[in-house]
C-alpha cells in the first residue's frame, strides 16, 4: 500500500481531529489561544493521530472517542515541542520561526503546560481509567527522557544505550500509547493490546533514528531546520555515536571540542564532523539500526488478520525509512 492511500484512509479523522483543536484552545486568554494555534497550525506530520487512527480501525472501532484521543496525543506532543525549543533555545519548528522566538521563553513554557492540562482534561472527558493510566505513565517516561537528554549534553561519551534510552523514553512512549490508547478504546485482547503498543515503540525509535540521520543528510528546506542543528544544541546522536566508535583519536577529540563548544562552531567545522560521520558510517548503521526496528515492529502485527488496516500499518513502517532515504 502507498503511503497516500494510508493518508486517505484517515483524512476524515484528520479533519475532525483538527476541527477539535480550534474549539479546545478557546481559551478567554488571547496568547493561549494565539500560541496554541500557531504551533498547532505549523505543518506537522500527525504521525501520532495517524497511527492511532489507524489502529483504532485495526481494532474494529466503532465510535468516535478516538478523534478526541488522537487530539489528547497531539496536545501532549505539543506541549512538548514547546517547552524543547525553550531547553534547546532553538530558533526553527518545522521550517518556520519556533514560537519561543515569536513571544518568549515564558509564553512558550506556560502554553506547554496549558496544552498538557488540557490534554488530561480531554482524556477525563473521553478516556477511562486504563487510558488515563497509560497516558500519566507515558508523560512520566517522557519528562524522564528530557532530562535524561539534558544530562547528556554535550557528552561525547554517550553510549548507544544511553542514547536509546533517551529516545524510547523523550519519543517512542508516546508513539507506543498512541498505539495502545487505540487498542484499549476498541477493546482487544490483552495480546493484541501488547502487540500495538510494541509496534509503537519499535515504530517510534526508528521515526527517531531516521530523523538523527537527516539532521547530517538533509537539506535546510526539507529538515526545517539548519543543518547540523542537533550538533550545535549539544544533541549526540546515533550517527555521531558510531563514528566515534570508529574515529582516530584526533577525530575524538575534534568531535568532543565541538560539541563543548555551546554551538560555537563554523560551517567548515560542522563539514569536518560530517565527513568523520560519513567516513566510518555513521549514517549507514543508524538507517540498518532503524530498519532493523522497523522489522521488529512489523512482526508484531503478525497477530492481527491481513486486511487493509494491517497493510496501512505495515505501509507507515515502511515510510518511517523511505522518507528519509
């Protein structure tokens, strides 16, 4: 199955799902309302809606609770793009000038946490108690994963396990509720509900590795973002990780002088650590990782009947890959 096919089989979902945003951030606070529908507005992918949606059809889902679920998702997601451009002290989001940049570090910091207490309130409203349980356990996770990123920071001694813990917990949870919120509203066996939500998670850490690997591989108009980007905010990721496995030790203490430069680094510098990435493959092992998470992922729909919202699903793990190849 196309990815688009995937796209139309959920259009509908989408629209109302968005639809529901505008009347959630009605708030009587003019900047809530202004800095909620900016972010909300500013070309995201609804990668999480979409799984959700799509596993809410896998599951045979009669009802409409999942639109507001999905939007439940998408708030939290949010919420946390937010308050990452503030840590980061990022410029960009998705190609245009991120929201911190537009109206400050507070603004975004308190619409993060207005978007994070209306997700549960919408969750209260549309969810039970198991959803609730697995979406307070996932913004745990969650804030585990960015502070555990934080204390990582510019450390060129990040391990590859130190790096996956960052990312199942700051990324791929919340992909894996997405999953699981889906498989709990249509009311699935327990298995069925463990393999969704372990979809989700080989799913999520694979979207993160590809989107590690554009940082180096993309251009600026495509990534949204400047090149490099995740190097001058002190982020080391998984091609960086593996070079440095197999780097010279004049390369390791290139990589590490620039990373502790606090972003500090001119354009040559940044072609320099890319060439070391490429030269001991960085970008290859980190693509083979994602596919090999990918892979799993996939098995684990093997418990589901072949039809065409399996296919989807099996369709959007593909895609996870190909966009970035």
């Amino acid at each position: 199955m196309h990815i688009q096919e995937v796209f139309d089989l959920i259009k509908d979902d989408v629209r109302q799902m968005e639809e529901g945003f505008r009347k959630n951030l009605n708030s009587d606070v003019y900047l809530v309302s202004k800095v909620g529908e900016y972010i909300l507005n500013s070309g995201g992918k609804r990668f999480r809606p979409m799984v959700l949606f799509l596993c809410s059809r896998l599951c045979k889902y009669k009802g409409d609770r999942h639109v507001a679920l999905a939007g439940v998702v998408e708030f939290i997601h949010t919420a946390t793009l937010l308050h990452d451009d503030v840590v980061d002290n990022a410029h960009l989001r998705r190609g245009a000038v991120s929201a911190n940049t537009v109206w400050g570090d507070g603004a975004s910091i308190l619409v993060g946490d207005y978007l994070l207490s209306k997700a549960f309130s919408l969750a209260v409203l549309h969810g039970d108690m198991r959803i609730l349980k697995v979406l307070s356990h996932t913004t745990t996770r969650m804030a585990e994963g960015e502070v555990l990123q934080l204390l990582k920071h510019s450390d060129a001694a990040t391990t590859e396990k130190e790096y996956l813990d960052v990312v199942t917990n700051k990324t791929a949870v919340l992909i894996s509720a997405a999953c699981q919120v889906a498989a709990i509203t249509g009311g699935v066996s327990l298995e069925k509900e463990a393999a969704l939500a372990s979809y989700g998670m080989g799913l999520g850490i694979a979207y993160q590795l590809m989107d590690d690997c554009l940082d180096y591989v993309s251009t600026d108009e495509d990534l949204g973002k400047s090149i490099g980007n995740d190097l001058r905010e002190g982020k080391v990721t998984m091609p960086l990780i593996y070079a440095s496995t197999k780097a010279t030790e004049a390369e390791r203490a290139l990589i590490k002088e620039t990373l502790e430069s606090d972003g500090e680094f001119t354009d040559t510098r940044l072609r320099e650590i890319i060439a070391i990435i490429n030269q001991h493959g960085g970008i290859e092992y980190s693509v083979n990782r994602a596919r090999a998470y990918v892979e799993g992922a996939k098995r684990h729909l093997d418990v589901f009947e072949p039809d065409t919202e399996r296919a989807a699903l099996l369709a959007v793990a593909d895609f996870v890959i190909e966009r970035s190849c």
